[in-house]
C-alpha cells in the first residue's frame, strides 16, 4: 500500500531555482545589481585592508590631527591624526565579522524555534511563541541596549546581545511556514512510513522554509548593522581604539561642524551597506517567488 503513497523526500523550493538562475535575476535587476557590488566591496576590504589601507589603523600623528581629506589622507584625520580611510576599511572587518557572527546564531535558532512550534501545535506552540512575543515586545536596540548593561560593554557582548534579540522575526517566519507545509501530502507520507518527527522537520520542514527564511536573513543583516553601529555610538558595543564605524562617528560627532568627515564618511558606508543588505534582500525575495520563476 505504500507503494500508492506520495514519496516522502525532501523538496525546497530553492532546489528548483538554481544559483545560476538566481544570480541571472538579480543580475538583471539593477538595484540588486548595486547591493551586490556594495557587499563585494565589503567583502573586497575586509580581506585585502592590509593592502588598500594607505596608513596603520592606530597610528596616532599628533602633529596632523583634523586634517581635511588629501592626497596624503583620503578622507582626512580625526582627532588623534589616524587616517580616516584607513580606519574605515580596517573596520569594514569588524561589520562582517558581526553579521556573519550573528547570522550564524540566528537562523538556527529561529528556524528550531519556528519549526518545532509550527509543527506540534498546542501548549508547545503558545509557550514558544508568547516567549517571541516578549522579545518583539520591546524595540531591538533597547533590548540590545539591556542586554549589553548586563553583560558589559565590549564588542563580543554586543554581538550576544544583538543575536539574541534578532531571532523572533526568524521564528516567527519559521512558524507561519511551517504551518503551511506540515499537512501537506509528502509530510503525511513521510509520517505513514514511520519517519520521526526530527526526521520530518529537518528533511522535509526546514528545506521548505529555508527560501523565506534567506530573505529573511538577508534583510535582518541591515538591522544588524544599524544596531551595533548603534550601541558603537553609544559606548556600549566596540570600544576605543577599534575602528567600528558606529564608534567612529560617536568619536567625531564632537568636531563635526568644523570636521564633517569624521562622521560623514563612517555614516555613508552604514548606509550603503544597509541598504545594499536591503536591497539584495528584495531581489531574493523576488528571484524565490514562484510567480516570478513561472515568468521566466
């Protein structure tokens, strides 16, 4: 009789749209376009600051301090004669590493959380998911902020912190599919033939979520960027002498009218890469849409 069932396998819609097919779509979008170009940026600094950084990133020269951009200083001094550009593309490093640090910590919680709450229901469902409500209660940054209190402040708390107020959204989007997919025909026959429950959500709940939930992600990295450079303005994230962008422009926002590249050009590469993350986010959520795969 099994033999008339539907097989019990695995099919994430992501399987049916390559990364080829994928990247030709974004390719095609110019804003995506640009987020992209803006991450490989990112990425480009982050691995090659030895090299495109045209002084050290501590290197203090007293005798050269708020100097405005120049040949010699790109994008000028701050107060302590340390080269802007130089600091901006050693910090490049610190706000990747926070992203892909805080994704990691992110998604497989929000997915466990999610799928387990999706696809059993009931008591399990109202704890897991009143404890989200808590934590999308409060505003990210201030619950950032708390967490940081507690914990102290340096770069690794806010990267804590931050983790664990991002997972909720996850988990939410988790949820909501899950429930989509738990009756469907093939976690019916998988459940006939005698699979586990962990079985069926790894194998056949998560790959179904995991498109939405890359967006998700996707979009969730400008957050984080704008979170940490926050508790970074507010002496709360990396501390002095690390060159954070947010730190950088709490640094400089006491000579800013005099100095206006002290936070002008740390604000600009916040917001270029947050929108990049935003932008991308809004072709992938568009490339995964089966209504745009059918029109291609």
């Amino acid at each position: 009789m099994t033999d008339d069932l539907p097989k019990a396998r695995s099919v994430p819609f992501a399987a049916l749209a390559p990364l080829g097919r994928i990247l030709r779509f974004l390719m095609r979008q110019p804003t995506s376009v640009f987020g992209l170009a803006v991450i490989a940026l990112l990425v480009l600094a982050a691995i090659a600051a030895p090299l495109l950084a045209t002084h050290a990133p501590y290197a203090q020269d007293l005798s050269n301090t708020l100097a405005p951009p120049s040949a010699q200083n790109w994008f000028g001094t701050d107060e302590l004669g340390r080269d802007i550009w130089s600091r901006l593309v050693w910090g490049s490093r610190i706000t990747l590493s926070i992203i892909a640090l805080v994704t990691i910590v992110v998604g497989p919680i929000g997915l466990a959380v999610g799928t387990v709450a999706g696809y059993y229901g009931g008591r399990i469902d109202t704890v897991m998911m009143r404890i989200t409500d808590i934590f999308l209660s409060f505003p990210s940054l201030i619950l950032s902020l708390a967490f940081v209190a507690a914990l102290g402040p340096n770069l690794r708390n806010a990267i804590i912190a931050i983790a664990l107020t991002s997972w909720p959204p996850v988990a939410r989007l988790a949820r909501a599919e899950t429930m989509t997919f738990r009756n469907e025909d093939y976690v019916s026959a998988a459940r006939l033939q005698g699979a586990s429950d962990l079985r069926i959500i790894c194998k056949s709940i998560v790959p179904m979520c995991l498109p939405s939930v890359m967006i998700r992600l996707t979009l969730n990295m400008a957050t984080v960027i704008l979170t940490a450079a926050g508790l970074g303005f507010l002496g709360l994230g990396a501390q002095p002498p690390l060159p954070e962008w947010g730190a950088m422009i709490a640094t400089g926002r006491r000579y800013m009218i005099d100095s206006w590249w002290l936070v002008t050009f740390p604000g600009v590469a916040i917001l270029c890469v947050s929108l990049a993350f935003n932008l991308i986010g809004d072709g992938l959520r568009d490339a995964l849409d089966p209504k745009q795969m059918n029109r291609r």
